[in-house]
C-alpha cells in the first residue's frame, strides 16, 4: 500500500480547483468513489497501489 502525502493531498485539491471540478467530477475522472476522495484530499491517507496509479495519473494529465 503507498501513502497519499500531504503534498500529494495538496496537489489534488489545487488541481479540481484550478480545473473548477466538483467532487463528483473529480471522482469521476479519477475513477474513485467520494469515500476515498475525501480521505485523499486530507493526506496522510495509505491507499492500495491500483488507486495509487490513478491519482497520480490524474495528477500529471493536461498539468
């Protein structure tokens, strides 16, 4: 299991800001459900490695 950083969590949430996302959105595009979501966007958070894959694939498309 990989840990969901502060910075990681920081990164999230200035991310579905600057792309005006709703958490809903945010979910969506990711492919998570809005339980892990709003754990992910506190940090400190450990994650298996599937969903891991696809926050920080989320993170670096179109940035």
């Amino acid at each position: 299991m990989k840990e969901i950083t502060s910075e990681i969590a920081k990164a999230i949430r200035r991310k579905a800001a600057d792309l005006q996302l709703s958490q809903k959105e945010v979910c969506k595009e990711i492919g998570i459900t809005p339980k892990t979501y709003s754990r992910l966007k506190v940090g400190g958070y450990h994650v298996r490695d599937t969903v891991y894959i696809k926050v920080t694939q989320w993170l670096v498309k179109d940035y």
